[in-house]
C-alpha cells in the first residue's frame, strides 16, 4: 500500500466513497437480559415480546455511520447509496450540512427509504429487523472515477449492489475495505471470494468471521492470504489483525461509559478508512478504529459522538504508545 506524504500543520482532507445503506434506525432499549425472556428449550417455537419504555429513532445505515465518522476525521465522504423519495428529505438534508458530496445517491420515487428496527438488551446483545425499501434498487447507483476518490468502503446493501461496487472501484483502481457485515448471508461463495480479490482489506466481527469461513469453506488464514489486511473485531476484546506477515492482536480502547452499541462497528470503520487514506500501516489504522468505535459506544445513537482528527490521534498515541507520524 503506497503512503502519501502530507504537510506538517494541517491533514489533508480526502474524498472517500461509501458505498452501502442509508437507513432510519428505531432503536428499542429492554431494560432486562434477551436470556431471562427466551426458553432455549422451546426455541422450535419462539414467541417473545419484549416491553421496551425506551424507544428513538436515529439515522442510520452502514454508509450513513461511516460517513459521519469520516466527516468528523475531516474527511470527504462520497456517498453511493440508493434512498427513498418519501422520506429521504431529512437524510439528505443533514448529510449536505456536514459537507458530504452526494454524488452517488440515488432517490427512488414512491418509496421508504430503508428501515432498521433494533432492540438492544442488558448484555448489550440486539435483536435486528431490517425493511431495505429503496436499497432494493441501490445497483442502479453507479461510482464515477471523475470524482476523485482516492480509497473507498463497499459496506452492507443489496446483495448486486455490493458486488457491483467492489468491480467498479477496481476498474478505477481505487483501493477499498470490504465490509460484508450484515449483507454477508445475501452474498455466494464466489461474490465472497469475488470481493476479497478484488479488495485491499477486509473487515468483519467476530460472527460474521465464523460465517465467512463457513459460506467459503476456507478458514480465516487462507482467506486473509487473498486480501493485504483482514480485520476481525471482538468488541471489548479488541481486534485481530491477519496480515501476510502474521496474526496481530490489537486491544480495544478504553471508553468513558458504556451507553449503546449501535454504530460502533461503523465508526471504527470509519477509522480504519480515514487512517489508511491517510497513509498509515494497517496496525495503527485499527488502533484509530478502536478509538472511535469507542468514542461511539459512550453516546446513543450511531450519529451523535463527537471527536476530531487531532482528539482521535492524540488518544490513540496515548493509549497505544505509538508515533503514527503519518498523522501530522
């Protein structure tokens, strides 16, 4: 990965496409444990409810989340997503504040735009329900090379979509992250393998690692060997690091408080992108990543952390030790 050089006073700000999902999140907080509520006995006929007091509704989405941390880094997110005209109005709006281009977005007429539906319990565990609404139609977005990126993220969305995205930043030659996150089960064996050819890194959590071994029948190494970096997050456990070099293990960051998970993988992602834009090694573009997935984690919501490019660098020298002098 070539390393570009930047001024001593001032981070450059980079154009970054996102690819993936905008989405409004209904996020539901069970004062309780998921485990005191489900029979593992009688899970062959499920039927729970969970009462839940505490109820918001939040913006959300996989390239929505990414976007707002890289603005925060002082990125510029492009954002390729599909969204609905019913409702896109507000999204949009608050997007075009924050300065991101959105170039790629296309709005569907007649349609919601997607919708997640999220209870999270005690332990931190959540229960999802995800509409896509106009996602359906998210491979009919295009990225264009007139824009100028110079790295990307092709993040969960339709199934066509993700793959589509991952042929055209590599037709491009814009180096990207792949991220199949909660799309993984949509996508074959060969999309799998497809993008991880085709991606500079890659990056998933612990599960959907265990899913990806599973759907291609390889184990974590042999699929690391395809791509230069892929990252397994753990949460509280931190991260792994596979590289060609070896198995690295990353310690998360520390948080000021605990409050909600929602959005924290996608703010670490955001991390990791703004870093490896930025030119550092994939060691210290994770230590960013996990200072703000934990940064994201004492805040409600997916979008309403707050941080800058120098805050994050300075916590990540100092609970890491290193000089990340790419950072200046």
């Amino acid at each position: 990965m070539g390393k570009r050089v930047f001024g001593k006073s001032k981070m450059k700000r980079l154009p970054i496409a996102v690819c993936g999902s905008l989405a409004y999140d209904t996020i539901m907080v069970f004062p309780d444990r998921f485990r005191n509520r489900i029979l593992p006995e009688q899970i062959h006929i499920l039927n729970v409810s969970f009462h839940v007091p505490e109820m918001r509704r939040e913006f959300g989405g996989c390239a929505g989340n990414i976007a707002y941390g890289l603005h925060l880094l002082g990125m510029i997110p492009v954002v390729v997503a599909a969204v609905g005209g019913v409702d896109a109005g507000p999204y949009l709006e608050r997007l075009r504040s924050w300065g991101v281009r959105d170039d790629g977005i296309r709005v569907i007429p007649g349609l919601l735009t997607a919708q997640a539906y999220i209870i999270t319990d005690l332990d931190d565990n959540q229960i999802a329900a995800f509409h896509p609404g106009a996602m359906a139609h998210a491979q009919s977005c295009t990225v264009d090379s007139s824009w100028g990126v110079v790295w990307g993220i092709v993040a969960p969305d339709d199934r066509g979509a993700m793959v589509d995205r991952a042929e055209e930043l590599a037709e491009i030659d814009v180096p990207f992250l792949f991220d199949p996150g909660q799309g993984l089960p949509l996508l074959s064996r060969e999309d799998l393998l497809r993008c991880l050819e085709l991606a500079r890194g890659a990056v998933v959590n612990d599960y959907e690692a265990k899913l990806m071994e599973e759907r291609t029948g390889l184990a974590l190494i042999a699929l690391a060997e395809r791509v230069e970096a892929l990252i397994v997050t753990r949460g509280s456990e931190g991260a792994l690091l596979y590289t060609r070099e070896g198995v690295q293990v990353i310690p998360a960051a520390p948080s000021e408080a605990i409050v909600d998970p929602t959005g924290c993988g996608d703010a670490f992602r955001a991390g990791v992108l703004a870093a490896v834009a930025a030119g550092a090694d994939w060691a210290d573009a994770v230590r960013l990543g996990a200072v703000l997935g934990a940064k994201k984690v004492a805040y409600p919501g997916a979008q309403n952390y707050r941080i800058s490019w120098r805050e994050a660098v300075t916590q990540m020298r100092q609970v890491y030790g290193v000089a990340a002098q790419w950072a200046d």
